[in-house]
C-alpha cells in the first residue's frame, strides 16, 4: 500500500532531477524484497552527483546514462532502505530494496483531498489501499469496506444481484433514515441513491449511486469516520465521509496496459427450509371442497380443492387421502390425485446459478509534463432467479497536464451506461417468487405449473399456488437503464511558491429509465388487463469550488498552513412517470396502445452555498493544532434560517517525536489526538410550504384534490451534530504491532423530522425542529505481523472492534415515539430512552410467573399494549483479516462479526401463518385417520397454563394447559395475533466474508511472453455464517429489505443469499 | 508583472464565486414544490368531489367487513367475528380523508357569504363522517380535531359522545337553514345531488331524523325536540331524493370492490348470506319476498347419494348463523357450498350506494310514530311505505346491474352456458305478482304488541339497509333487532356481538394522554364489549329462540 502512496511524492520529486550527456548506459530492474513485485518511481541517482539519475517505470525498469568517473548508483525509495551498488563491467543491474522496518511518514488524502502526513491528522480515519482492493471483485465498491473499518458496518439489502448496500458509519445519528456516508470520488461529491424506500411491501432494488463506479479505477478508498473528520464536506458529511480516490497515469516513458477479468459464479446459500408431511387445506382434516363422482354412476365421489385455499393446514399427505386432480388443463376431464409430498429440494431447484463476467483495461501513460489513464470496463451478469440479468459498462479518463510551471489541469470524464433486466419484486407482493415459494402448499408439483406455463402461457390459478413462478419470471418484464456521467475539470494555480488556488467545477448527472410491463392476465386487479409503467429519472448534481492554500514555514520550530474556499452544490431531481393500463392489442406495450393512462411527475431543487476555512499550525512537525469552520445557506431551511456556522477544532501529538522514553524496538511510534467538531445538516427540501395536492384520476370527469397531510415548519433551522473524540496510534516493536485506539461521544440535535401525530388533529405529520441522539463509542483497529521471514514468509493479522452505543434522548415535546419504519406486525422506532431502532410489536402475555398463557380456545394470547421486543442496533461490531504470503503466494481470509442485535423475521411470521415452515410440524399428526378410518385426536398441546375466571370475570389463578388443538390454532394464531415476540430473533452473526488466494507469477518469468505482471486469485465471498440464530429457517440475519436505518433489524421474505466463488486475472504490459 | 496579473485573475474568479453566495433570493421559490396548489388557487369543488367518492366509494367495504356479521346481513368464511382488537381503518379514512378536507372546505369558505352552500354542504357531510366515527367507537376527538394548520392540536382530547351527538344535531339544523338556493353551489362536482340545494336540505333533516332516532334510549328528550320541528315533506321520500352514488368504472379504485377482488384473486366464495337477513327474506315462505333473488344465491352443493350422507336435503336457499371459533374436534354444520351465497348481482363493477334512502326515512317514521316521538301521520303507513321504497330501490338496483351481469358471470362461472346465464339473472327479476302476493302477506302489516311492530319496522329496516351493514350494525345495538343466531364460540367475545371499536393502537403511541382520560369514562376499559352512551336500550339484544344444527359426519 505505501508504495503505491509514496509513488505519487517521489514522482513528483523525480521530475525535479534532469539527465545530462553521459558515456555509459545502465538498464536493469529493481523489484521489492518483500515479495519480488517490481518498484516503480525508485529514484536512481549516480553517486556523487546531486542532479543525474532517473526513476524507475511502471514496470521497476530503469535505464540511465552514467557519465565517464561515476562508479556507484544510489537507489532510494521512500519507505524502503536506499542502497548503493557499485558498478562492474557488467551494464545491467538488477536491484532488490528491502522495506524500511519503520515508516513513520504515511501520507494520506484527508478532507478536501488534501494529502497529509498521517501523525498531523487529529482525528479518526482509515483507508484501504490498493492491495486491500486487488482482486475483490465485489462489483459494488461499498462492499470492500465490510469488516475492514473499525465502526463500519457494511450490509447488503435482501434484494440479490445488483442491489443496494447499506454503510453505517458509528451508527445512526438521524432519525429520517439517511445515515449513509457522502461519496467523494477525486474531490467531487457523487449522488448515492439507493433503495432506501420500500422492499417491505413490493418494489425493486434498482441498486445504488456508489456501485455505478468501476473497481478497476479505484486506487483507495479513505473513511472519514465522525463529523470530525468530515466537518470539511457540510452537511452532507454528517454521517462520514467515504474518499474515493481514482486511478490516474503515471508520468514514466511508455504505455502501461493492465488487463482485469474475473468470471465468478453465485450459488445458493441459505433458502427457506420446508414441512413436507401437510398439504394445504385447514384443520388438519378439512378440505372444505364439493364432491365430483368419478366416473358418473360410480358411487365413488372425491373432494374436489379449492383454489382460494392458501394455507397449508390441511391433511397429512400420508398418502389416504385422494382429491380430484387440480393440476389438469381447463376442460379435461376431472381425474384423481392422492395427497403425497414433493420433493424435499423442488423449490432449490428453481433458482439457477448466477454468473458474472467482468472485465477491463486499462492503458495509462504519460509524460514529464502530463500522464493520462484510459479504462473500459464491462461487466455481464445473471442473477440466481431465472432471466435476471445485469449489464455494465463504464469508461474512464483521466488525464492531467502541467501547462507552466505555475498551472496545472486535472481533469476526468466517467461515464456510465448500466441495463438491469427482470429484476426480482421484493417484500409481500404476489410478484415476488421467494414470497410465493415462502407459502407453496407442499403437495404442489412444481413441474405441472412449468408445464401448464409454457404449454398455456398464462399463469393458472391452483389452490396453495400465490402465483406461478414460472409465469413471473418470463412474463412479468422489467427493464431499467441507466446514462450516466460523473467528472470533473480543476485548474491549480501556483501563484507564490508558498500560495496556490484550486478551482473545480465537478457534475454528476444520471438519467435512469425504468419500465415494468404486466401481459394481458397477470394477476391483480391493476394488471390484468395489461399494464406498463414507465418511469423517467433525471438527477443531476452541480458542484463548484475554489481553493486558496497558503503553506510557509514560519521558523525552524513553526509551520502554518491554511485554505479558504467557496463552493455551491445543486441539485436537481425530475421524475416523470406513465402508468399505463388497459391495453387495446395485447402485447403491444407501449403507452399510445393504454386506455387508463395515469402520469405522475416530481421535480425538487436544492442549492446549497458555502464558504469555509481551514488553518493548520504544526511546532517542531510533532504538535499540530487544526482549526476548520464553515458557513452554508441551504434553500431547503426557513427563510430566516438559511445560514448556519460550524467549527471544528483538532490536535495531534506525536509523543515519541518528541522525547523519546522507550526504545524504538519496543515502543516506534506514538501519537495521541484529540478532536471536537460540529456539523450542521439541513433537510430534504419542500418541509417549509404546503398546500393541497391534486390527483390525476377523477371521477366522472370530475377532478380530485386533497389537502396535505403534513403541517410544516415555516420556520425549519438545521439539525446539528457536535462530535468530540481523543485516540490513540500506537506502534510497537518495529512497527510489527500496530494499535488504534479512538473514544468519540457525539450528539445530534435539532433533527429535522415529519413527525408522526394523532391522525384526529386532521394531520398525519408535523414537521419538526427538536430531539437529540447520542451516540458514543469505543473503536479499535490494530494489526500485528507474527511472522515475517527473510526467505518470504508472512503472516499479517488485522483486525478491528466497534462499539457503538445509542440513546435517543429526546424527541419534541408532546411527541412520545418516532417510528422510523413498519411492516406487517411491527414497527421501528425511536425512543426517549431507548436506544436508536426499538422493535415494537406484541409480547406473549404471561402468567406472573412467566409462562405463556393460552386462551379458552387453545392457542396463545397476546399482551394487550405493544412493548419493545428488540433492538436493531448492535452492540459491537468488528472483522478479522489474516493474509499470508510468501514470496508471489498470498492467502487471506476475513471473518465479519456482527454481535447483539435483533431482527424481525416476515419469513417467519409468513411460515408460520401458512404452515409451510419446517417448526410447524411440531404439534400436529402423522396421520389423521387409523388403520381402521376412525379419527384420531389432535395432538398439539401448547406449553403454558390458562387463566381460573372466577364468576366476575377476575383471573383467581392459572393452571396448566391441557387442550388439545389443531396446527393452525398452535402456529397460525401466534402469526394471526400479531405475536411480534414469536418471529425476533437473534441477528448476531460471525461470517467467513472472504477467502482469497492469489499467485502473482514472477516478472521473470513473464519478461518471454511480454508480460510484466500475472497474477491470479481464486476468491470465495459469503462463504459461512460460523455463528447464527435464524432457528434453522434457512434465513440470513442480513436481509434489510432497504438501505433505511430503520429497517436493518428487518427481514421481509428475503431473497435468499449465494456464496460467491470467482478467478481473476490481471495481467499487465 | 506576471504575477500580478496572475493575482488579479485570481481575486476576480474568487469574488465571483464568493459573490454566488450572495444570492438566497431564489431560495423561497425554490423551495416550494411546483406540485402543490396553493391556498389562493384552490377550488374547494376538487375536494369535495374527492371526499365524497373517497366516502361512498372508497371508504365503502360494501358489505364484506365483518360488521355484516354483527348484524346478520353476511357471514364471511374466513373471518373471526368474536375476536377483541381494533379497527383502526375507519378512524384514519374519517379523520385523514374525510373531516380534515370538509373542516378545510368549511374554513375556505368561513368568510365568503356567497359560499355559504358550499360551506353548509361540507357541514352536512362531516356530520356524516363524524356519526359514523362515534358510532364506531364512542368518544372520539371532536371539537379539538382537524383544525386549521395554524391551530391544529397535535394530540387532541377525546370527547363524550353525548356532546359530540348534542353539536351534530345543531349543525344539521344550522346547515339546513344556513342553505340559500339563490346561492353558488358545488354543481357537477357534488356527485350526489348536482349540487341541488333543496336535495340537500331534505338530506340534512333526514340525517337530523336519523341521529335523533339513534339517541332516543339515551335522551329521549333530545330525540324527540329534534324531530318535532320535521314533517314529511322536509324529508327524503322518494327514489329521486335518496342521496346516492353509483360506482364509476373510469378507475379501478372506483368499481365495486366485490368486482376488483374477483379480478385480483379470482372467483370470491368467502361471503355467506346471514341466516337473520335471509329468514326475514324467506319469510315463512308466505310467501318468500321477491327480493330475495337480488340478495342470495341458493346453496350450491347437493349430495345426491352420496354414502353417510342420504339424509341431506337439497338445501335451497340456507343462510349462515353467526359461528366464531368452534372447536375443531366439534363438526362445521356449515360451510361454503352448503350455505347461500350473496347474489353475484352485488359483485358487479357498478352498484349503488347510499348515505340515506326513503325506505330508512319511513321506518324511522314508523317507529318515531310507534312511540309518539314525532305526532303526524301514522305507523303502519310509514312502514308500508318504507317496505315499497325498498322494492322500488331493488327493482331499480336489479335494472341497474341487469346489463352488467353476463359479463361478471362469464368471469365467475367460465363453464356456464349462455343459457345458464340467462337464467341466473332472469331468477332475480322482482316480477310484479310476487310483490303483489307479497304486500298480501301479514309481513306487510304492522300487527301485534309495540314491541313486535317495533321488530318488524327494524327487521325490513335491515333488508333495506343492505349492503350497508354500517347502518345494520347501529340498529342492531339500539334496537336489539334483528335477532341474531349465534352459535357457540371459544374466541375472546365467546359469542357475544361487540358494541364499539377499541381505538387504533397508534393512538396509545401518539396521543395516549388523551387515550387514558377517554378510557377513564368507560370504566378504564377500551374493548370491544364497552356499551358508549346511546347505547343504552335496557332490552337489547333480543335472543334468537334457534339454536344451530351440528353435524357428527363433517361435510367434505
């Protein structure tokens, strides 16, 4: 990683030197001792001169002209030893630099992209460098941060290939469920939508801002992690910050070509387990059918299965009871069906095996005076359900000139071009097949709906059958496609040797277009008769900044360093949808070809208007005072309110810089820091006016209007969060043993909230201007190298632990809870009190002495209030990495620790309504009938006493229960009731995220074929969940059905997750 | 030189990006969403068009809530009608759709004398809204609700239903009185009555009649000075006047929500007629009513010589007492194919619903008469008039979805012939003789004591009402009538028919000081069992003599 750091200064230092006429040319090679990869940018110069040497290539090349008398070279790099070679006879010189054991000057990029010597940084950050990022091919870059920050939980929603991810950075200090970090790619902030609405009732992950941005062109990744660190970036860094910094040429003679491809396939990991032993009916007997005789005259008469039936209580599939066959095409004649089970596996064996193929080159180059990197990538993929595909492809360039000595241009062009077909429905709605597959009668012969599809070709109606899966997935279209365009043009200006100014004008624009489309017969009263819907996005975000740094050194002991800047945000965003219904000619679909056209449009526009300053003073380069502050004017505040000021105020103090009290073997580096910072945040725009809004149905003829629901705030000010933290960065025994240590306590005020209110004042909502959440916390990153060899061997470790603890403390008054978010059977709040995401729904009621309580008809009875049955937020969090390597050989494998949290299972509570999940065989009956046809007793007696009433109605006390019920009275009536407490559960995990093992081939080796580097690496992600308390549902604990904050404790009829395996190979040139 | 220059560039193009910051002039227009309607521009008709087709339309559950069964109308299959729990959709559809856009239509329009009938209209209507909202629940926030923005109260104190009902009994005489037909009126855009002011103040008094009736146990004195004042010609009496919408089929949202489950889930065989609405209709069979075509479907399944099952009769028509959780190990005596079905007349995608008919006007007539709560006219010619609205309204009802039912039959019956077809609908054809022989028969004559003159009025009262089981439920808790069934039931209520909603849930998080001081009135308690203040009639309800069959073999 260094290296790659170091790179960027000693290019920059290597320009300075110039070659002179000489007698003897030297070429050689100098490659790492480490591992043997080849070092470029090592400066050369020929001893006993200041002003003759050169620097190596891309590929660790170097050829040099060495005047006549010279006899040695001296070759240094920054983080390795320098060494002299004496020159023979012989004109190539093959150099091996060993790293330095301590490297104290680390650089990196900070606020702004200012780079900085890391002991000068007064806050929390880390960062990813590019070996972190090599050959992880997660193709969405949020991805790579899972369980390698320390405070940075990184999860994926439940909605498979190309979805969302969701990035908590120390928690949730915001109750209106954005708390995802701002992206900053080379300076310039991007948009990051994501799925952050529904997914509980319906909807698709169309996937988010940040995964549009090719791997392949990133070169780090840096997390700001608190206000802190952020206060720079406004308000839209008040979550974190997340850098990202891109790849660009280097200035070095000759093109340098690298190569990426990566195929990797997705195999099902967890899926729903299944009862097999009932089929659908109720009762545990009833069928509730009519009677067919078969044949006409025969006296034999069966039951016939309607299709309304759903659930599937009905009797054991024991093989004694025959209906008339359901599964027959319209107008044959009725036949015979015996109930028995299908296959433990039919439903697996729909979903197929996702593949993806990435590729991407890249060709970079440059000059003294100017480098450039051009990279085309494309990307193919399938999902695991059946015509799900995904497509990308991105092209990057990036080039940057020095036009004088006093003025340079950088500039980049990305532009984006993204196609998703057929991705999945998600949450309850009958479009989503996980849904379907949740609650298939058992007796269902998933063959017969495949056949009856593609001989029909419509859907089928079969009772214990929501909807048929193959119809969905062949005939339920989507398409989304997506342009877009992310870049930036800066100018520097060296105006004094100690005074420059930056200016950049940075966009982000995307045009997204969706369409779903329903044939004539799908089912829902607003499809069937044929329906489209086609959508149109455009965003569009404006960004321009200027910059004045000033940096000078005051005196030997002092040195002052400072920028002011202005800059302006805008954004807009424009929607234009058609929802077209009723088509004339089916199969047309296309909107002329609609008769109920229904149009929906949404425009907002934000500015946002900045000034700030930044001013660093650093004594004897040891001590360092940092200072920020920064002015916005939002247009999304009141009128009065459209200022706001915050500062932030950091130190650093590197302690064995400054005396030394232990040996550099034991003790090589140490530096504490201490930071306080505020950040203001303003509010989503629209909150300050309201009116009524007007529909564009109507009713014969007659138009529609209704008055807004949300009572504003004319007067809206901005949130704000106050953050202060002290670390440490500690560094042992030859830098073997790395320890960082960071407390933080912050709080949010002021938040910016439509509060939900008593539906009887007439409003739904009211927006506010009040309540604070605390969150406080322990983070420790550390990494230790227990093994480190002369002959290659190595053993890496690292590891980070993050505690996060919330408390709302307040919100306004008269405002009792704050519900971040609902689904079927419980919601999400915040509570005064409580930590951030209670989980509230319905306990079991219970006897004073704890046992549940059944009611007079069999089954269990709730509590009469809601109470807190869990918590979303976990109590710590944390990864383990380990690499091993030796010599080109590198395996590394990351464990991923989330620990103390709650979720609420829909899977659950949908298998427990219908009686299709594995548990809900406990309490019924092999067999309803004996060998004899008599019927036999129910057998589920639930645990738990029932209540002794006594004349008047008062419970005199409890005795155990004895009744016998059916399945649907043990199971169904806990879902039926709403028994939230029933379907919490455990979301602690530990997960082998990542195993990798990588061959990097030796340049040697690949000087013949014209390669200079080859390396391959087998990776395998999501592999094992080491530790998890799904109760054996076959459901991962990682299923937010959104990227909101509220919903991370939620689990709605998931898709089911994959273990990914994939080789890459990189090759370069 | 250079440098200066240079310098010079430099401050220019900072002050002109610092200079951007100058301007927030934009800020406000910038901030306003160009979707919304400003108060200066609103036309208060675009919402009342909205809350009337929201109200009868929409917010209709047309005769599928399980309050069908809390009045013997339908019984749905797979309901649990003895279970304890709220019912929150009526209290958000009444405050967030109804009575927040008729108190914002009323405040519009406070000021504007020329309004002044657009105002009284909205005024008629949420009183509407607001009876059928304490008639759901008891106490419910009142005077302190849907107030202005500016005014609004964030958790507003519930309110005791006797001075809910004293405030909407005034606002109906102040509205009726307060309408000027020389005045500007809604036109087109009252789906109701064109806007007719005159319809509109007959309307009003009807409902006066109506909640003056509804308090008589509880205040007969108020009941009766709130009549006193109407003569039937202030009162809805004819077909033209009932105030009435029918389904549109422009958007699915607005057909009949019958017709939109059919086509979402398929043929519906979930909605049994009630045993207490379909004996009324059988009527001893002397003879049947010649209505009951219109209303049910004879049951479908036979058992022709099926072993264990010989004795079975055809069923005919055969209505579904009220069963709640029955013991599994205890045999249905009833189930889908057995029982009658509701017509598919009521699962076209156009249908007729109603705030208030003649046929109610008249049996409220009879019984104000049966107990000299009002002095003109007399009872048994009310009630006779009442039961011919009632007809005239089905006749009219069956025309209405005649031409709409091959359509809907094709769709639920994809194996009938045309033939088939014809002759289902030609079954609910009201001929003319059997009315005849129906207006013969003693049902259509008041006879007996007062109080079984009183359960006849209600009785045909509650075959008038339907599909508005609403209304049905309201009677059955005043009146007692109609005599329900009930079989034995294990769930919460343990068969005994609610007499309110508890109050949604989210009020207990949103507004739970007010939750409490509510509740303290009803004795601490907020279920479904607490009797509100109208309810109060010491004899009801009146048993059913019957008792349900069992069965040992189950039906298969």
């Amino acid at each position: 990683m260094r290296k790659r750091l170091l790179l960027i200064l000693t290019l920059f230092l290597a320009i300075l030197g110039n070659a002179v006429a000489q007698d003897r040319t030297i070429t050689g090679t100098v490659t790492s001792a480490e591992d043997g990869s080849p070092l470029p940018g090592v400066n050369i110069l020929v001893s006993g001169t200041t002003n003759v040497g050169t620097i190596t290539d891309a590929n660790g090349r170097f050829s040099l002209k060495v005047p006549e008398g010279f006899k040695a070279l001296e070759f240094s790099y920054i983080g390795t030893k320098s060494q002299a070679i004496e020159l023979t006879s012989s004109n190539v010189i093959d150099v091996s630099l060993e790293m330095e054991a301590e490297m104290l000057s680390e650089v990196v990029v900070t606020a702004l992209g200012i780079k900085r010597d890391i002991k000068a940084i007064g806050f929390a950050q880390q960062e990813l460098g590019s070996d972190e990022l090599a050959a992880n091919r997660e193709l969405n870059i949020s991805n790579f941060l899972t369980a390698k920050i320390a405070g940075v939980q990184v999860s994926k929603t439940a909605s498979g290939l190309g979805g969302s991810t969701v990035v908590n950075i120390r928690g949730n200090s915001s109750l209106t469920g954005n708390n995802q970090p701002l992206y900053v790619v080379d300076g310039v902030p991007i948009t990051n939508e994501s799925h952050s609405g529904d997914g509980v009732w319906g909807d698709r992950d169309y996937g988010d801002g940040v995964g549009d941005i090719n791997p392949e062109d990133v070169e780090s990744m840096t997390v700001l992690k608190g206000p802190n660190a952020s206060a720079l970036y406004g308000a839209r860094g008040s979550n974190g910050v997340v850098l990202i910094t891109t790849k660009s040429g280097t200035r070095k003679k000759g093109i340098g070509v690298e190569i990426n491809s990566n195929v990797s396939i997705d195999k099902l990991n967890l899926f729903p387990t299944f009862q097999n032993y009932y089929a659908t009916g109720y009762e545990e007997t009833n069928i509730y059918g009519s009677l067919i005789e078969i044949p006409t005259g025969s006296g034999n008469f069966y039951e016939t299965m309607d299709t309304w039936h759903g659930d599937s209580w009905g009797p054991p599939m024991d093989g004694n009871r025959t209906i008339i066959d359901p599964f027959v095409y319209p107008g044959t004649e009725p036949g015979t069906l015996v109930l028995l089970p299908q296959p433990e596996n039919n439903v697996k064996e729909f979903y197929e095996v996702g593949v993806t193929n990435t590729n991407n080159i890249a060709i970079s180059g440059g000059t003294e005076k100017s480098t450039a990197r051009l990279s085309i990538g494309n990307t193919w993929a399938k999902g695991i359900i059946p015509n799900h595909r995904l497509e990308k492809q991105t092209i990057s360039l990036r080039t940057n000139t020095q036009v004088t000595d006093f003025l340079s241009f950088d500039a980049k062009i990305n532009y984006i071009h993204d196609e998703g077909h057929n991705r999945p429905a998600l949450g309850t709605v009958r479009d989503n097949v996980t849904r379907g597959f949740a609650t298939l009668g058992r007796y269902v012969p998933l063959p017969w709906l495949k056949e009856y599809y593609e001989t029909t070709g419509q859907p089928g109606n079969w009772p214990g059958v929501s909807y048929n899966p193959y119809y969905v997935v062949n005939e339920l279209k989507n398409n989304d496609s997506q342009d877009r365009i992310i870049g930036f043009a800066s100018a520097n200006l060296k105006i004094t040797p100690w005074l420059s100014m930056m200016g950049r004008v940075g966009t982000d624009f995307y045009t997204e277009k969706r369409e779903e489309i329903w044939p004539v017969g799908a089912f829902g009263g607003d499809n069937a008769n044929g329906r489209l819907t086609s959508n149109l996005n455009e965003v569009k975000d404006f960004n321009a900044d200027v910059i004045l740094t000033a940096s000078k050194e005051l005196s030997s002991h002092f040195s002052l360093s400072g920028s002011v800047g202005s800059s302006i945000l805008r954004q807009t965003r424009n929607y234009n949808s058609l929802d077209a219904r009723n088509l004339k000619a089916e199969g047309v679909y296309h909107v002329s070809n609609a008769q109920d056209i229904r149009p929906n449009a949404f425009f907002s526009e934000k500015e946002m208007q900045s000034v700030y300053f930044t001013g660093q003073v650093a004594y004897n380069n040891y001590l360092f005072l940092d200072v920020t502050g920064r002015n916005d004017w939002s247009s999304a505040l009141g009128r009065d309110n459209y200022s706001f000021f915050y500062p932030s105020v950091s130190t650093s103090f590197v302690f064995t810089d400054a005396f030394r009290v232990f040996p550099e073997d034991i003790l090589s580096f140490g530096k504490v820091r201490l930071s306080w910072a505020q950040v203001g945040n303003d509010s989503d725009p629209y909150l300050t006016r309201t009116g009524y809004n007007s529909f564009t149905t109507s009713f014969n003829g007659q138009g529609l209007a209704s008055v807004s629901s949300m009572i504003p705030l004319f007067n809206l000010k901005n949130e704000l969060t106050e953050s202060w933290e002290i670390g440490a960065d500690l560094r042992f025994l030859n830098n073997r043993l790395g320890l960082d240590l960071t407390y933080y306590n912050g709080k949010t005020t002021n938040q910016i909230l439509p509060v939900d209110i008593s539906i009887a004042s007439g409003y739904s909502s009211v927006v506010i201007n009040a309540g604070e959440i605390q969150n406080k916390g322990l983070e420790v990153a550390f990494r230790a190298t227990p093994i480190k060899t002369n002959w290659g061997l190595s053993w890496e470790i690292s590891g980070n632990y993050a505690r996060n603890h919330s408390n709302v403390v307040t919100l306004a008054p008269g405002i009792e809870t704050y519900t971040l978010g609902n689904d079927a059977y419980a919601s999400y709040e915040a509570r005064p009190g409580h930590p951030f995401g209670d989980i509230i729904g319905y306990k079991y009621k219970r006897s004073p002495s704890g046992e549940k309580i059944v009611g007079s008809g069999g089954g269990y009875v709730r509590e009469d209030v809601q109470s807190v049955l869990g918590n979303i937020t976990p109590d710590w969090i944390g990864g383990l990495n380990n690499t091993i390597s030796y010599k080109g050989l590198s395996f590394n494998f990351l464990l991923d620790f989330v620990q103390g949290k709650e979720i609420n299972s829909g899977t659950k509570y949908q298998q427990t309504a219908k009686g299709t999940g594995v548990w809900t065989t406990e309490g019924r009956r092999l067999q309803d009938k004996d060998q004899a046809g008599n019927q036999l007793p129910l057998v589920g007696i639930l645990p738990g006493v029932v209540e002794i009433v006594d004349g008047e109605g008062n419970v005199t006390g409890y005795e155990p229960n004895t009744k016998a019920v059916d399945g649907q009275t043990y199971w169904a009536n806990r879902a039926w009731s709403d028994i939230g407490e029933e379907f919490v559960l455990d979301g602690s995990y530990i997960m082998l995220r990542e195993v990798m093992l990588s061959y990097s081939f030796k340049p040697e080796l690949l000087g013949k074929v014209g390669m200079t580097g080859l390396t391959l690496t087998l990776v395998g992600r999501n592999l094992w969940y080491i530790e998890e308390h799904m109760e054996g549902m076959g459901v991962s604990p990682e299923s937010a059905p959104n990227t909101s904050a509220g919903f991370s404790g939620s689990e709605v009829l998931s898709m089911p997750t994959t273990r990914t395996f994939g080789l890459n190979v990189k090759i370069t040139f | 030189m250079k440098k200066y220059r240079t310098l010079k560039i430099v401050s220019l193009l900072f002050m002109f990006v610092l200079g951007m910051n100058a301007c927030t002039e934009k800020f406000e227009e910038m901030n306003t969403d160009p979707s919304l309607i400003t108060p200066e521009l609103i036309n208060v008709n675009l919402i009342m068009t909205y809350v009337q087709s929201e109200m009868l339309i929409s917010g209709s559950d047309y005769g599928n809530g399980t309050t069908g069964s809390y009045c013997g109308m339908t019984v749905r299959a797979d309901d649990r009608p003895f279970q304890e729990g709220d019912a929150p959709g009526s209290f958000y559809g009444a405050y967030g759709t109804y009575i927040n856009n008729l108190a914002e239509i009323i405040y519009l329009t406070r000021d504007d004398a020329d309004l002044v009938n657009k105002k009284a209209i909205a005024r008629i209507m949420k009183v509407w809204a607001f009876a059928n909202l304490t008639d759901t629940y008891g106490d419910v926030p009142y005077f302190e609700a849907c107030l202005p923005k500016e005014e609004a109260v964030f958790a507003p104190k519930y309110d005791p239903q006797e001075d809910i009902y004293k405030d909407l009994l005034k606002e109906l005489k102040e509205a009726a009185a307060e309408l000027d037909a020389s005045k500007e009126s809604y036109g087109g855009a009252d789906l109701i009555y064109g806007g007719d002011v005159s319809k509109w103040k007959k309307l009003a008094n009807s409902l006066r009649l109506r909640y003056a009736l509804r308090v008589r146990f509880a205040d007969a004195a108020l009941a009766q000075s709130n009549m006193s004042d109407l003569t039937e010609a202030d009162l809805i009496t004819s077909r033209a006047e009932d105030a009435h919408l029918n389904n549109s089929t422009d958007y699915p949202d607005h057909r009949n929500p019958r017709y939109n489950r059919i086509i979402d889930y398929g043929p519906d065989e979930s909605v049994a007629i009630g045993k207490t609405l379909l004996d009324i209709l059988i009527n001893n069979e002397t003879p049947l009513d010649p209505r009951i075509g219109v209303y049910a479907d004879t049951a479908s399944a036979s058992f022709p010589g099926t072993p264990g099952y010989e004795d079975v009769e055809p069923f005919g028509y055969r209505g579904q007492p009220l069963l709640g959780l029955v013991p599994v190990e205890n045999k249905y005596p009833y189930q889908a194919k057995t029982i009658s079905e509701i017509s598919q007349f009521w699962r076209v995608p156009v249908v007729d619903l109603s705030i208030i008919r003649s046929s109610e006007v008249y049996f409220a007539l009879a019984e104000a008469r049966l107990f000299n709560l009002i002095s003109f006219g007399d009872a048994n010619t009310f009630y006779q008039k009442g039961i011919d609205a009632a007809i005239l309204w089905a006749q009219d009802f069956y025309n209405l979805v005649k031409p709409q039912a091959p359509a809907l039959l094709a769709l639920v019956h994809d194996d009938w012939s045309e033939a088939e077809i014809n002759t289902y609908i030609d079954n609910g054809a009201i001929a003319e003789d059997a009315i005849t022989a129906f207006k013969a028969a003693p049902v259509y004559a008041l006879t007996g004591t007062d109080e079984e003159k009183f359960e006849q009025i209600i009785n045909q009262k509650l075959v008038s009402f339907y599909p508005d089981e609403f209304q049905g439920w309201c009677e059955y808790r005043r009146t007692g009538y109609p005599r329900i069934l009930i079989g034995p039931d294990e769930d919460d209520l343990k068969g005994v028919i609610p007499r309110r909603m508890p109050w949604p849930t989210g009020e207990d998080n949103l507004n739970s000081t007010s939750i409490e001081e509510a509740k303290s009135r009803f004795g601490g308690k907020d279920n479904r069992l607490v009797k509100f203040w109208w309810d109060a009639n010491p004899d009801a309800p009146h048993v059913h003599p019957g008792t349900v069959e069992w069965r040992t073999t189950p039906w298969i």
